[in-house]
C-alpha cells in the first residue's frame, strides 16, 4: 500500500520570528489562506491511500488543529530526518510488509500540482517496481546555494525515471551557476519514495543504533521517548542518500520551492509591482525587492532595498534578503530566552 | 525681567511613530529619563525669571504633565514660529513692558549647560542693552544639511557677540562643507534673546496682520481661535531675522543638538561599543551604525548598517540614516488615518 510520510517536525527557527516553537513554519499560512502542512496533506492523499505526517510531540497538538483526521507519528524529540523517516518506516511497515512510502517535507511550496503528482506516480511506481530509492529531481530556475543538488549522467527529461550519479551538498555561488549551467544537476527538495523495509535496511547497514531503536519502538511506543533521545540527529541524506545504491530520481518542473527561509517567500506569494513581497500591512516607498510580514503593526520603510522584515507577535527581524539564512545567529543568541 | 520661551508645538512628525500628534516629540523621553520640554524648561529657569511654555491646545493637557507648574501659553492651531513667538511676545510685554525674552525650541539636546546658560547670559545681556536680535551661533561639529546657518563677517571667539552678516538656509552638503571649513559659518539654533517689544515691532514692519492679531488675543483671549486661525503660516527666521537689522550671535561650542529627526539620536544617546545606538531591546548582530527604538517589542537585526529601526504602538519605521528626514514621505502617505 502507499502511503503519504509528511515531515512537520522541524523547529522552523528560519522563518523566526514568525515561526516559533509553538507555532513551527510548516503551520505557518505562508502559502495563503491554508496552512501548508494541510496542503502536503493533500497532496498526499492524492497519491496515497494513507497519509500521516511525523511531527514533535510538543507540536502534536498544534498540528492537529491544522489537519484534523490525519494519523499523527509524534516524535518525542528532534533526531533529524534520518531517524523521523526511520521511525515512520518502522510503524508502517509493522502494520504492512509491502507499505511504499511518499516522503514530503511539509516546508515546501509547489504551483504545478498536476505535475508533481505525475512526478510522484512515477517515483512510487520505480520504488514498488525495482526497490529503487526514487527522488523528486526539480529542474532548477537559479543558481540557489541553499539547496543541496542531485547529480545525474547527462541533462534527462522530465517524467522520466533516471539513476542519480551522486548527492551533492549546498555549493558555493560559482559552483551552483556551473550546475544550472550544465543541465546535469537537479535541487534536491527531499522528496523522494521507498519502501519503507528498503528504508530500514538502508538504517540497518549505515545507522543501526537507529534502525534498531526504530523498529524496537515500534513494537513498544512506551519506550520511544527513552529510545529516541539516544539517536543520533543526522539527516537521511547524510545517513543514507549519498550512500545507496539503486538512487534513481523524476526530474520535474513544477513550480517547487522550499519555504524554509524568508527569502522564498516571493516565490510563494509574488509581489507587488514595486518588486515588494508584502504579508500584512505594509506601506514601502521608494525600496524594492523586499519582502515584509506583519501580524497587525503597520510597517512602514523609505528608502530601503532587498530587506527582509518580519514582525511577529513580540519581535521584529530585519535581515538582508540574501543573509536570511543568517537569521539562526540570531536563534543562538536567543537560546534559552521566551522569544523562540 | 527676563522670560524664557519654550517653543514646544510642533507637530513632531520627523521623529513618527514614535512621535504622535497625542505624544509630540518634545514630549518623549528622547533625551534620557526626563522629558526634554522639562529639560528646557529648567534651562530656561536658570536664565529668566519666569519660564513659559507655548504649545499646541490639543497637546496642553500632555505638556503640563511633563511640565507641572510652568505657565502655558496655547496655540489654538499650528501656525509656524512668527505666530507663536509673537503671541508670546504680546501676552508677555502686555503684563511687562521691558520683557526680555530667550527663545528656546524644546526639541534640542545640549551636553554642556553651563556654557549654553553663560551664552545665553551674554545674549540676553545684548538684548537688554543694545536692542539686539541676540542669536545662539553653534560651532558646527559636522557638515550638516539639515540646519540653516549664520554667517560672519569673520572666525569670532565663543562667548563673544559679533554681527550677523546673513542667514543662511540649508546648505546642500558641498556648501556645507565649504560652510565648516570657513569657520565664518555657524549653526542656527533657532535660539535667540530679544525685547518682546523689539520682535512685536519687527513682526509689525514684516508681517503686519500677524502683529495686530497677536496683540488683539493678548488683549481679548476668547478671540485667539478666530484670529490665528488666519495668520500665515511662516517660520521667525524667514519673517524676521532674514530681514531685521542689528541681529548679533553669540559664538557657542556646548554639544547642541537638534533632535527633530533620528539620525540625531546617537548625539543624544550615544552608541554601544558596535556603534549602534539602542533604545530598548535590541540585538544586532554584523551591523554597526544603526539606530534602533522600540517600546517593549524586541528588535533584531543581522547585517545591516546605518538604519533607523523605530517600533512604537502600532507602527514600525525602516529607513536608512542618511535619509531620516524622509520619515515625511511616510507622514503624507499616512494622512487622515489614525497612524499620526
């Protein structure tokens, strides 16, 4: 059976100071009227006959309440992906030998949803078919060097299935314009189907503290909290990606972008004819390419260019739009404090 | 006997939104824990025997707050210094023929208070003896372009009195310049010492209705909103000094500032050891230069240099430093809403 794996458990300390504990990034309505957990929600009940989303245990609630009736896999800690992913595999394979799993970062933005549901068919289809690990490819639009890539033989057509050669990480601004301008390189938006007993063997043979404690508290979810806290917090790229064998991908154009951080958020909501991104009530005068976002407290700016500005609730941020990754030193120094 | 003016009516829109129409910028606290108009007004008591305060009606109520025991004189609108310094130098010279006045815009900031109280003896001294227009003539520290100058005949000792050659408007910054490198040049505080009758008969010579108008409210108050509701609109210096005769300066170098814009604040306030100058809470991180208030909302910023950052009620301002005094942009866009 498939299933639809939604990933709503990071801590969103990029979108601070508009996604708090309390209320991560992926419940955020960065996306528009609907918060975008429910959104990957959907989009996963289109291409599953179950969904369940992985979220914290201290976010379950707050989940919940943005997609009611959806399965819950809380995590009693943050472990990274590696062990979220393991951990959903672990429980879905248990109630279903055969379970394929369509995993989707709820962070995530998509306009072409037709096609990304024909990119995941393909890859669910790879995955049942030849145990292949099958990644969502997304055709870049810039040399982004927030994202890492997936490095393939030659430039490959969309809807096709083709074998990933290697992962790459995060390249440096250079680095990322010579993968746009090869035609080999795809984003890698960490979407990716399996399954789920390929994904614990995969654990087995390259993280098996993990593959063992995830199987064991899926047997036993009353000793998931004392299991869990021993894991080691890696992602399943690290872990596993740019290990296995038989990595194959979709290449897709469909209009995706991550939303983990402040500057994807015009490629979300647009902007203005001034080139200004504005959520909220916001008045900017001669400044463009910002990107504002406001709960109520009128934002004014003169004079100012490619800022980013976020007010929420008790804080402000003011970051430049190409430094907002920048905003985790601010989370550093905030540590500890009611402001996270 | 000696009076002191505190001009404290204007509406204080440059230094929006922290300054309201209910809570002017001569109100606020800028200067440290005391209000500034409190500050003046003690100023103004070490000079004169009598200290008053012309302010706009709708702000009496808040000014006698800060300013407990010191006699108002209400504006019943807004119409620039000429009205206001001649109503108060017609209800003055009505109780007391030989008043001496020393004018003193409340939104400035002065470090050394003995040398300004010891200008301002010798300023008032020439009023009283000679009949002077007895200027306070700042030794610039900078080339500024947002204060009108005076000019000399020549470089002149502080605690003199020279003549005033010209007045001159604000310079663009090459003028400003050559301005401070001249050393024939200072600023124009906008304080000044002279008769009360002296000023009532230059406003008759240069603006005739203005003179009878403030000399019929002196005489009849119940008819003030009628009258200077009609008066024009113009500032002392184009209506008066531009044009008078036997105007002198006093040579002052006793840290003056204007506060009636942002960029002013870290004269006032100073900065940090980043050079930032914080009012509230704040974190900058990579960023020097920059100017940040806010009344209980934290602001962070990261890799940004040179901003003015105001949070207050229900309203932010963004705006480079260099360019403070477009805060007015702002103030047109927001005319009629409940923002000013």
């Amino acid at each position: 059976m498939r299933h639809a794996v939604i990933l709503a458990g990071g801590g969103g300390t990029r979108l601070w100071p508009a996604s708090r504990r309390a209320h991560p990034k992926q419940l955020l309505a960065l996306a528009g009227s609907d918060a975008l957990v429910t959104t990957v929600a959907k989009l996963g009940g289109e291409i599953a006959t179950n969904v369940v989303i992985v979220t914290a245990a201290d976010q379950a609630a707050a989940t919940r309440k943005v997609a009611p009736g959806v399965t819950l896999i809380e995590e009693p800690s943050g472990r990274n992906t590696a062990a979220a992913i393991g951990l959903a595999a672990a429980i879905l394979v248990a109630r279903d030998p055969d379970a394929v799993l369509a995993v989707l970062p709820a962070d995530q933005h998509v306009t072409d949803r037709a096609g990304m549901i024909r990119a995941l068919g393909l890859a669910m289809t790879a995955a049942e078919a030849t145990n292949a690990i099958a990644t969502i490819g997304i055709a870049p639009t810039r040399a982004e060097t927030g994202f890492g890539y997936l490095e393939l033989a030659g430039p490959a057509a969309v809807d096709t299935v083709v074998p990933v050669v290697r992962f790459v990480e995060k390249p440096d601004l250079a680095t990322a314009e010579r993968y746009v301008g090869s035609g080999r390189y795809l984003w890698n938006a960490g979407i990716f189907c399996a399954r789920a007993q390929r994904l614990l063997d995969e654990l087995r043979t390259h993280l098996p503290a993990t593959a063992d404690a995830v199987i064991a508290i899926a047997a036993d979810p009353s000793s998931a909290e004392r299991r869990y806290a021993e894991l080691q917090s890696i992602s399943i790229d690290h872990a596993v990606m740019e290990k296995a064998a038989n990595v194959v991908t979709v290449p897709a154009s469909v209009g995706w972008d991550d939303i983990g951080s402040w500057a994807a958020l015009p490629a979300v909501r647009g902007h203005d004819a001034a080139g200004n991104t504005i959520v909220g009530d916001a008045i900017i005068l001669d400044g463009t390419g910002n990107i504002v976002m406001t709960d109520g407290t009128l934002v004014t700016a003169v004079g100012v260019s490619d800022l980013v500005i976020v007010k929420s609730g008790d804080a402000i941020l003011v970051i430049p739009k190409s430094r907002a990754q920048d905003v985790r030193s601010i989370i550093e120094v905030l540590r500890g404090t009611t402001y996270l």
